[in-house]
C-alpha cells in the first residue's frame, strides 16, 4: 500500500495540471469567444448572402426574402 502512494500523489497533481491548463484554455476561449462569434458569423452571413444572390428565387433565396419581410412587418406592429 505504501508503495502506491507515490503513483497515487502523482496522479493528484497531473490531475491539478491538467485542472490549470483547462482553467488556461478556458479563460483564453472566453476572451476571444465574442470576436470569434462575430467573425463566424459574418462570414456565414457573407457565404449564405452570395449563395442566395447566384441562386435567385432558389430555396435559400425564398426563405432570406420571407425572413425580410416578416422581420419588417413585426417592427411596424411594435409601438
């Protein structure tokens, strides 16, 4: 039993670094996670946008335009 003590003092803090490096990537994630968010999706936006322009009155296109016009018909009813 004595002998695994020092395996098991080893597990222990390979588990408490690998907690420090999760904390690490965690808290570096958080900070970039607005700006990432924002870049992806303006370029979904952008990729979406130019496939629904080269493929007129496509499926793609028809839900963009029903999107449009729902979301310009809810603004008028507010207020």
């Amino acid at each position: 039993m004595a002998a695994l003590l020092p395996l098991f003092g080893e597990v222990v803090l390979n588990g408490a670094e690998a907690a420090g490096a999760g904390s690490i990537v965690s808290g570096i994630f958080n900070e970039f996670k607005p700006v990432a968010k924002k870049l992806i999706t303006d370029e979904a936006g952008k990729l979406v946008g130019d496939y629904a322009k080269n493929n007129p009155d496509g499926y793609v296109d028809n839900i963009l335009e029903k999107s449009y016009v729902h979301r310009k018909k809810r603004g008028r009813r507010v207020g």
